[in-house]
C-alpha cells in the first residue's frame, strides 16, 4: 500500500494510504489532542481502500492553523478542503466524529455515509461537566489536564518531555474546540441527519461515552451501533483491526448506487 505525505492548499498536513485502482475513498478524523498518525495501524489493515487522515488544524504537523472558538466551522472546511471534491465515507473518532457528521450533514451526496466512534454530545443535558472550559484557562495546563484525564496520568508521566511540550503546545486548538462544541448551537441536526450513520463505544468506555451512541440511535432510527469488546476511547490506537472492521462497517453502509 502506497503511502505519500503532503500539504493540501489550505495547509494541512495529510497523509494517503492508496489502494488498488478505484478503491472506496474512506476520510479518517482525528478527535482532541491527536493526530492523523494514530490512525497509522488502521490505514495498514484497509488494504481495500484509499485512506486519508490528515493532521486537524492546531495540531501536530498543522499546528500552525489557528481554529476559531466559535463554531466547528473551520474544521468542517478543512474537511471538505481534504476532500477536494472527491467522493468519500468520512470516519470520525471523538470530536472528529462531529465533524464528520456535521459535514456530512451540509454536503450529503459528497459523504453518503458516516463513521463516528464514541462522538461527544454536550449540548445534551446528561453529558458531564466536570471538564467546563472556560475562555480564561491555561491552554497548556488545560491540554495536559485533559490528557490526564482521558489517557491517565501514568501514560503522561511515560511521555517524554519533547512530547509533552508539544500536547501542551496543541492547548489552544484544544481548548477553542472544545468551547465551540460546548457553548454553540449543536453542529447538526440528529433526527434530521441524511446519510447512513454507524456510532461506534468501546466495552470499557466511560459510561458517557457508550451512553452517547444508544442517544443517537434513538434520535437517528437506522442508525447502527458497533461495540468493540474490551476497547475504550482510544480503540483506534488499541484494537487497530477491530477499528479497521468498525470503518468497512461505515463503507458498507453507504446506499447501494454509491458501490
């Protein structure tokens, strides 16, 4: 499998992993304080399709693109900027879930179907708020807490210091994301959606987490719900071939007239 390293027009750093000649194109969304290269061990098991992921603005080799707090708007260009008017299954992992089906909700005949692996919903009034951000935080302690808290303070004690500095550095995209999905009007309409939904949890995610896809089968009927045994949050990183059967999943969904 082909894999090319390059700079799309709107500065993002993306990466394919081509398939055969004509292979589905399948779009990979990384979520908070991540990047495309977590996605490295599932682009290698989807042999089948041409793969993209791409660094999200902020973070990583586009940290230089700076996102607005206001709205996931940015975010859902860039998206659209990777798809270059091409055809393709956009796959989201936490908030890159959102931004898959925020997109996928303006451009339906673009993206005819959806992935989103344990999508955040905090306009919603059960989702926690012990993570409340607030204008005025630390980007830095904010980005760190936040790994702490998703990963675990003994994954950050591994990290070394370089690595460190640059998740720290990664705070203000952190933090104007997560102030835009949580202060905005939700970025789409769930009962409304268009497109084939699959909503992915891990058997070992927070409570919240796994709560969130039987609340969007229940506001999106037909959407389907995957669960990977013994997965968390991070099963891209984890279970890399399970996640890479969770992706075929979404492929499969799209109508028949897109095969």
């Amino acid at each position: 499998m082909p894999v090319t390293s390059a700079l799309v027009g709107s500065g993002l750093h993306i990466v394919e992993h081509r398939g055969p000649p004509d292979a589905p194109l399948v779009v990979l969304v990384h979520g908070s304080l991540d990047r495309a290269a977590s996605f490295a061990r599932v682009a290698r098991r989807l042999p089948e399709l041409d793969v993209v992921a791409y660094d999200r603005r902020g973070y990583s080799r586009s940290r230089a693109l700076e996102p607005r707090a206001e709205t996931l708007d940015d975010h859902v260009a860039d998206l659209f900027s990777v798809l270059d008017g091409r055809e393709a299954v956009v796959v989201g992992h936490s908030l890159g879930g959102d931004v898959a089906m925020a997109a996928a909700a303006r451009a339906p005949a673009q993206i005819p179907a959806v992935g989103a692996w344990e999508p955040p919903l905090p306009w919603l009034e059960w989702w926690p708020r012990r993570a409340r951000a607030g204008a005025d935080e630390d980007p830095a302690a904010f980005a760190e807490a936040f790994f702490r808290r998703i990963v675990g303070h003994e994954a950050w004690d591994r990290l070394p210091e370089r690595t460190r500095a640059a998740r720290r550095a990664e705070g203000p995209a952190l933090l104007a994301e997560i102030l835009a999905l949580r202060t905005g009007a939700p970025p789409f309409d769930l009962a409304a959606f268009p497109v084939p939904l699959v909503v992915g949890r891990g058997g070992a995610s927070l409570d919240h987490h796994r709560r969130a896809a039987d609340a969007i089968a229940a506001l999106r009927p037909g959407t389907v719900v995957v669960e990977i045994e013994g997965a968390g949050h991070g099963a891209h990183r984890s279970h890399p071939a399970a996640f890479a059967d969770f992706v075929r999943r979404a492929i499969a969904a799209r109508p028949a007239r897109e095969r």
